[in-house]
C-alpha cells in the first residue's frame, strides 16, 4: 500500500460529502462485511456514505446488522464513490448494462480489493485511486490498513464488521490466505474488544435451518457426485429448487461445507441451471488446493484461491459447462501433483 494513494484516498474522501460504496453484482461476505465497516468509518468521519450493489443480498448474509441498507438502485447524486472487493468491471454488470458506469466515471472513484485480475481490459480504468494488495487475507484486512493509515477510527462495530470480513475470506483462519499479518490484525481488533465468538454465535444462529431445509439438504447429498478419482464433487440445482429454497437458504452454502470434508474431495462446484440458458457455478477448494481463481476465470470468472465462480449466459448446456468444468478442473489438480 503506496502513501501516496493513502494520501489520495484520505484527500478524496475530506472533500467529498456523499460517498457511495459499491459491491460487485456477487456479493458475499467480505463485500458486505467491507461495506458495512467502511460505512460506519464514513459516518465517524461526518460523510453520508450510501451502500449500492446491483442485486438483492443473499440471504445467508442477512445477519450481519445492516444489510438491508444495501440498495440495489444507483443514486443519483453523490460525490465519491468506493468500489470494494473487486477490480473487475465485468463484475459491475447490472451498472454497464444500464449504461450507468459513466455516472461512476464522472466522478472521484477509488477501488479497494485483494483480488488478482489476470485481464487488462477487465480492470476498471476509470479509477481515481487503485489499491489492490493480493497479499492480504480480505478486502475487510485491507480497509483496517487503510484507515489505521489514513488516521481514521475504527470503532468497535467497525471492527466488528471488519473481523467478519476477515473471517468470511478466510473461512474462519483455516486456508493459506491468512497470513501472520492477518492474525495480528485480528489480534489488534481482540484487544479493541471485538469478540470473536459473539460473531461466530450470530452466524451460527441466523444459519440454523429448518426442517424442510434440513431434509433438501439430505437430498442435495444424496445428488453429489464425484469424479477425478473422487477429488471432485459437484451437483446442480434446478431453477425450480432455486426460487423455492433459496429464500430460506442457499442451496451453495447449505451443502458445500460439508463436501468439503468428504475425503479426498479437492474441489466442491454446485451449479444453478436457470431457465433461458443461464449457469452459474459456486466453486470452493479445500487448503491445499488453491486453484478456485484459475477454475473460474477459465469460463470468464474470477475470485480467490479458495472461493471463487462464474456464469455462463452464451447458451452452453449444463452438460457441456459440467464436462468442461471437471476436465479443467482435473488438469489443475494433475498439475498441483507435478509442483
């Protein structure tokens, strides 16, 4: 992190009154998390930050206090805006597609991130200040630099929203993009008083199911398959299931976790097959096996070592998406062996 593009940022930010934050049109928990921490910073600072992100918040993020401060409509009037946890324009989709990117151009426009983007063309160009540091664990560990940089308070529900941001990227400390840095953040925000089982209580709470969705999970199970000598595992889910379940729970996070520690599972891909051709894919690795980024941007999409997705709207079948999928999916995990 440059202390020229702190001093930018923190310059931007004291001449700006109305600041938007923006999430990609894939939100998860970094991103909300993020978001929310930096608007409470914001509002320390006397700033009247407005969260935006193209699509509705996935309801297994609802319970972090705050999430439904998240508009999915472009303000009209603002002065700054923040981009976090992505430096991908193609992950601003529902914004090119309005036409509505230039409204982000035509003002002061920085980007906060800890993704690599493999493109060029894919960077957003129209940014005033760029700082993306794949070194940290988050774009929440990210922000907690920056502000303590920048000289800006981050108080206790700050922090907060700043561990969770942590933990989400992390999954909980356990893969390799926790570093030591990140665990003296983490102990930085524990000495601030952030209690870390609190936070872990309140997802466990909000994450409870119920019975109907403790029985599709049974069924989710029973439709995984494996493949790649068992080093993979993937289903899918049909749009009717999605509308159906997904209310309640989505079916990615309700089943991946526990794919996960199947033995000898690598990879975990749940696919969502919508009407009108559209496939998504929800790709999670276990430690060890940090091909997720390269996995997904082979079909166009992006993310972490570990966590990581994409979509296909071009008409493909699932069938073709799953082949292609596994058989790439398998050469990185033959390629892993031969390091």
């Amino acid at each position: 992190m440059q202390q020229n593009d702190i001093q930018t940022i923190k310059q931007l930010v004291d001449e700006a009154k109305t600041i938007l934050i923006i999430q990609a049109d894939n939100p998860d928990g970094d991103s909300l998390a993020s978001s929310l921490a930096l608007e409470q910073i914001l509002h320390k600072l006397g700033k009247e930050p407005i969260m935006y992100c193209g699509v509705d918040m996935p309801s297994y993020l609802r319970y972090l206090s705050g999430w439904d401060r998240v508009s999915n409509e472009l303000p009209t009037s603002f002065d700054m805006s923040i981009i976090v946890d992505t430096s991908s324009v193609k992950l601003l989709e529902k914004l090119g597609t309005e036409g509505k990117l230039g409204w982000l151009g035509a003002k002061p426009c920085v980007v906060l991130d800890h993704h690599q983007t493999t493109e060029a063309s894919d960077k957003i160009e129209f940014a005033t200040a760029y700082i993306n540091d794949p070194a940290v664990s988050s774009t929440g560990e990210l922000l907690y630099k920056l502000a303590k940089q920048a000289g800006w308070d981050v108080d206790k529900i700050a922090g907060e929203f700043i561990m969770t941001a942590i933990l989400s990227d992390s999954q909980g400390l356990t893969n390799s993009l926790a570093t030591a840095e990140t665990y003296r953040v983490m102990a930085e925000l524990t000495e601030a008083g952030i209690d870390r089982p609190s936070l872990e209580e309140k997802r466990r709470e909000f994450g409870k199911m119920t019975q109907a969705i403790f029985r599709y999970k049974a069924e989710l199970i029973t439709r995984t398959q494996f493949a790649s000598d068992g080093r993979i595992a993937y289903l899918s889910i049909p749009q009717k299931e999605i509308i159906e379940y997904s209310p309640q729970y989505n079916p990615a996070p309700l089943i991946q976790p526990d794919i996960l520690q199947t033995e000898g599972v690598a990879i975990a891909v749940v696919f969502k097959q919508y009407d009108g051709g559209r496939v998504t894919a929800a790709i999670r690795c276990n430690n060890g096996y940090a091909v997720g980024d390269k996995l997904a941007e082979h079909f166009g999409g992006g993310g972490h070592a570990y966590a990581s997705g994409f979509k296909k709207t071009d008409g493909t079948s699932l069938e073709a998406i799953q082949a292609e999928c596994i058989k790439y999916a398998t050469t990185l995990l033959d390629n892993l062996d031969k390091e």
